[in-house]
C-alpha cells in the first residue's frame, strides 16, 4: 500500500481522540447488566510479528451459542468505546467482541488526554498515518475472528456461522474495507475483505478518499446499518458536508442497504460522549435510544433471521421522524427511499 493510501484511508476514518475513561450513560442503561459477563483479555499473533490484539469482550449469560458482533473503534480510540452500543447488543442476545488497535489506539496520545486544539487533534491523528498501522488493523479482524472460534472462554458462546462486524468512524471504514471496500495501493485492492461476515454496521462513515465511490464499493455485498447525524463532522473531514458521510450507503449495490440521519447528532455520539469528562448533550439520551434499538434490529434480522424484525426496518423512514431522516434500499421493502445524490453518484 502507498504512503498516501493509507493516509487517505487512516484520514478518512477519526473517531474522537478521547481517553478511555468511564462514559455516561442514560438513565437504566444497566439495568440488565447483570445478564452480561465482561471479559477482557489479549491474543498474541506471532504471524505478524507477536502483534497483541487487546479485546473486551460481553457475554450473554446462558449456554448459547450467541451469534457474533466484532465491534472497531475509531482513531484514538480503545476496547472501552461505544459501551452504550454495545452492551445493549450483548443483552439482546449476541457476544460482542470489541477489538482494540494497536497504532490507531489511545497509545498515540502518549499518555496524555484528548488535544484541546483542532491542530493538537490533528498533530496527535498524523503519528497514525503510515500504511504499516492501517494494513496492521485490517489484519486484526480475520486474526480475531480465528482468535474467537478458540478461546475456551468465548468459544462456547460463539456461533461462527452468524457474525457481524460494526465500527465507529476508523473503524467504520474497517468495517467497510472488511466487506470488501476496496483499497487504493493493496494488491489485490480487496484483500481485507473477509467472507465470514454476514452483516455490518457502518457509524460515522466516509466516502472514499481518491477513489470513484462506484468502483470503491462494487465489491460490498454486505446488508448494512448505516448511521451518522446532520452535525458528524471532525477536523480531518474532506467532506463537504456531513450528508457526503451518506456516500457507502447511496453507492453500495446489490445488498440490502439502510440509513439513518439523525438531527444535530454529532461525531462524538456514536463513540460514547467523552469530550466533557462523560457528560451527556441534552440531546444524546434519545439519540442513544434510537442507536440501541435500531442497531439491535438489524442485528436481529441478519444474524438472526428474525422477519419481524425484517419487516420493521423497511419501516425505518416513518419511524425515525421526527428525529431524523431514514432510508431504506432493499427490493423486500420496495421503491428506495429517494436521497438527494452526493457527488460521484450524480
């Protein structure tokens, strides 16, 4: 991969640098907790050197096994993100794996918190560019995915048939790349993609940096969850708009493909609200709601096969309003919601 591939690609993707404290959470978020078993631990790949992939992992209580959900965090980002997300995702009845990055993880603050600048962000982002850290991350998924299938703790709990692979910002194009985004220098350009994955959730993605969004994505065959808001911006953008965050959904062909816009959501949002020392927006607790409870039902009828659920998200336009705007492009729920067309796609 070329020097400015992966920088394109690592730009492409910043989550919030934030450190990995504890992050609020709505009112009775953990009510359920109990029904859930956090695992922590770490896998050591001598294939690549010895690289150490830390994970945190949660288990639904009860024999399963439970389909699989492998979560990525964004730039700057850890194993403790989207704990709002994810936890909800394990109470319903899935092993959530989250995954952290060495290279693109809280290691590239050096101990420090998140910058207070935007050039201090931007500095911070910049020692992560390099194509040995982004072809680095790629190669953690189908690692992990093996990594999974035989840990004594989390074997048993694993359906290997029905795994779903989500990310936030970074790791949205992780997980757009792992289903067969291609990238611009690796030869082949797909060769991230990984077959096991049956579905995946996309937060806060980006349109393709240096590429034809027709030809970036024409290898996606995923059904996907789409998610960002009206305010989804960060300081390495190249976007013109965060509406241009809608670009994997409205290119993707041939698959299953839903979307939600949320009103003045913002970057932060999708990772767990940080910025503040954990305190919430006024606006995220019914915006966390929406997240949870959509990102559960799609889960549940791709890696569940759950029809109602199914027939609900071909609802998802009607039932976002007046909270935001949702698109749903399947043949099984009729003509596409219209969108206005980003660039590249006109």
């Amino acid at each position: 991969m070329s020097r400015r591939g992966a920088a394109l690609l690592v730009l492409a993707a910043l989550a919030g640098l934030a450190p990995a404290g504890a992050v609020a959470q709505p009112a009775g978020a953990a009510a359920s907790a109990s029904a859930v078993e956090v695992i922590y631990g770490e896998w050591t790949d001598p294939a690549r050197d010895g690289r150490v992939v830390p994970f945190k992992a949660y288990a639904p209580k009860g024999a399963g096994p439970f389909p699989v959900v492998v979560h990525s965090h964004g730039l700057g980002g850890s194993r403790e993100t989207s704990v709002f997300i994810l936890q909800a995702v394990a109470e319903a009845g899935f092993l959530v794996v989250c995954l952290q990055h060495a290279g693109s993880d809280t290691g590239i603050l050096g101990g420090r918190g998140r910058p207070t600048t935007t050039a201090g962000v931007v500095a911070t982002g910049g020692t992560a560019i390099n194509p040995q850290v982004a072809q680095a991350r790629y190669g953690d998924l189908p690692f992990a995915l093996d990594q999974i299938a035989k840990d004594p703790r989390l074997a048993a709990k694993a359906d290997m048939s029905r795994v779903g692979m989500s990310g936030h910002s970074y790791g949205a194009l992780s997980t757009l790349v792992a289903v067969g985004q291609r990238v611009p220098g690796a030869a082949p350009p797909t060769r991230f993609a990984e077959p096991r994955i049956r579905a995946a959730v996309a937060y806060s993605p980006n349109k393709p940096r240096g590429d034809n969004p027709k030809i970036a994505f024409a290898a996606v065959k995923t059904p996907m969850l789409h998610f960002t808001g009206t305010a989804d911006v960060t300081p390495f953008d190249l976007e013109k708009s965060p509406f241009e965050r809608t670009t994997p959904f409205q290119a993707i062909q041939g698959a299953d493909q839903f979307l939600i816009v949320l009103d003045g959501a913002d970057h932060g949002l999708f990772g767990g609200r940080r910025g503040a020392g954990g305190v919430l927006k006024p606006t995220d607790p019914p915006q966390m709601e929406i997240v949870k409870a959509e990102t559960i039902r799609f889960w549940r009828a791709y890696l569940k096969g759950d029809g109602a659920a199914a027939r609900e998200l071909c609802e998802l336009p009607k039932r976002i309003d007046p909270a935001g705007d949702g698109y749903a492009k399947a043949a099984r729920c009729g003509p596409p919601t219209p969108i206005a067309p980003v660039d590249g796609l006109r």
